[in-house]
C-alpha cells in the first residue's frame, strides 16, 4: 500500500509540474508575443501573412488567431469568454459546497480532464480547424462542460480551468506535430524519440550537454503585398462580405469605416530536412501548387488577417 501511495504521488507531481511549465511557457509566450505584434509585425502586412501562417504551419492555429482581425478590438481570451466560454462559467451558491479533494485526487481528476478532452481536441482540429473557430471553439467548451461535469460530478467551473485545457491540448498537439515532422523529415524516428515527446529518455543533464537540434527546417516566406486602399474598392470588399462574415466582423467589434485598406498577400512554405527526401519533395510540390493566399484589412496604421467567414 505504501509503494502504490508513493507511486501516485510520484504521477500527481509530475501532472502539475507539467502543466505549471505549459502554463509558464504560454503566459511567457504571450507576453513576448504581444509585445512584438504591438511594436513591429502589425505596421506590415507581408509580417503579419508570414507569421499568420507560420504559426499555423507549425500547428500553432490558436496562437495565429491574435494577428487576426478578432483581436481588433479585445485580446483574444476575452473574445473566447465573451462568446464561448461564459455561458458555462458557474460558481456555488453561498449555501452549496463543493466536494473536498485530495490533492492526489485533485491531480487525476485533472490529468483525466485533460486526456479525455484531447482526442476531441484532435478531432475538431482536423476536422475545421482554427480557420473556422466559430465552429472549432462552441464544440470544444461545450464537450469541456460535458466532460468535465461527468469528471467532477458538479457543473461549477471557471474560465482558468477551461483555458488551461485547451493549452495544455494544445502543447501535446504541437509537441506531436514536432515529433511526427522530426521522425518523417528530420533526423529521423529514433533521433525524435530520444528528444521529443511523452517517451523522450534523454536527461535534462543530457539535454544541457547535447542539446536537441531540428533535422528539418520550414522556411516561410512572404511576397509584397498587394494593396488596395481606394475607398471604392475597400466598400466593394465590404459589400462581398457574406451574412455570416459581417456579424463576425460585428461580434469583433469592428465597425466597416474604420478599415482604410485592403491587402493580399502570397506566402510561400518550402521544407528542407535529413529525413525521407520523397516526403519532403511531396511536401514542397504540394506548398508550390497551393500557396498560402492570405487576405488582410488595415484599421489605423495596423494590419490584420480577415478570418471572417
């Protein structure tokens, strides 16, 4: 009994050791991230493509979705809340109580929230993709309340919870994605294994000595943009805008005569790497016929993709 107590902790340290780190790394992210949109990208257009893209390249599409016109008028997790995410927010009455936890108990609760909700996060990813958030986020939080409340046996949750699941399957997603491009167009499966990933047996003294270096590069790369900022031409975009497009472009907050133009932009991706060279020569024929054609509209002296739909 003693052993299997121990061994439990052991697996509730490691669960928020892990995502006390994805959380660091993300809100470190974020704050690196704001601050380089807020003072460089967002002045050019051709940037704001290329990261746009990269970003989700690298199967980091939620991250892409702040150099997106959402992020006009609000920051992006306050756009989430608004629309998705407080409808299930709820907090126990002054009489109610909640169920005391164990931390161990608190732990696997967790660790399960988040293994349950991950093949779901797999599925709407590839089946819409952040490209169609609309459809993306009201399937992922509605699952999350459902889920959750079979976990925990209350429906009472809060926005920290909901975004940390959604991060944290998001981290496993792009770890994965690193995992899968390392062992196909890296330096290889074994090389991918050893560094990335849940199985990676490489230490962290190991990691210091020899650090881990990607066999395969994605270079992204953006034409000049094409730009339209006639006004007649920005009220013809506009008036093309579909239903569903405006009341997104409503929902953003953004009214139609505060853009002064409207951008094109090609970006290109090509893939170079020590792996499976069939793959990679698939992989850049298919990027050659199918360029990235990226739409953006300028609200003040700053660009933004039109993910409007």
């Amino acid at each position: 009994m003693a052993e299997k107590a121990k061994h439990e902790s052991k697996k509730f340290n490691i669960t928020y050791a892990v995502v006390a780190v994805i959380s660091f790394i993300l809100v470190a992210a974020g704050l690196i991230t704001y601050y380089y949109v807020s003072h460089f990208i967002m002045f050019s257009p051709e940037k704001v493509a290329r990261q746009y893209i990269l970003n989700r390249i690298e199967g980091d599409g939620y991250d892409a979705l702040k150099y997106s016109n959402m992020s006009v008028k609000q920051k992006m997790g306050d756009y989430l809340r608004e629309n998705y995410i407080n409808q299930y927010v709820k907090e126990p009455g002054k009489d109610e109580k909640l169920p005391v936890l164990t931390a161990e108990e608190e732990g696997e609760k967790l660790t399960l929230l988040l293994d349950t909700m991950y093949p779901i996060y797999q599925r709407l990813e590839s089946e819409y993709g952040y490209e169609n958030f609309d459809e993306f986020f009201s399937e992922y939080f509605k699952s999350f309340a459902d889920v959750y409340k079979n976990i925990y046996g209350h429906d009472y949750m809060t926005d920290e919870e909901m975004f940390a699941c959604i991060e944290g399957n998001l981290a496993l997603s792009i770890e994965e994605s690193k995992l899968e491009n390392e062992s196909n167009i890296g330096k290889g499966k074994e090389y991918a294994e050893k560094y990335l990933g849940k199985n990676k047996t490489v230490t962290e003294k190991e990691l210091e000595e020899s650090p881990y270096m990607s066999g395969y590069l994605i270079d992204v790369q953006a034409k000049d943009a094409v730009i339209r900022d006639d006004r007649a031409f920005v009220e013809e975009y506009i008036g093309n805008l579909s239903d569903s497009a405006k009341k997104k472009y409503e929902s953003f907050g953004i009214d139609f005569s505060d853009i002064k133009a409207i951008a094109t932009v090609e970006v290109n991706v090509t893939v170079s790497g020590e792996g499976d060279q069939e793959i990679i020569k698939n992989l850049n024929e298919m990027f050659k016929e199918s360029p990235f054609k990226v739409k953006l509209i300028k609200i003040g002296s700053q660009w933004y993709v039109d993910i409007a739909k």
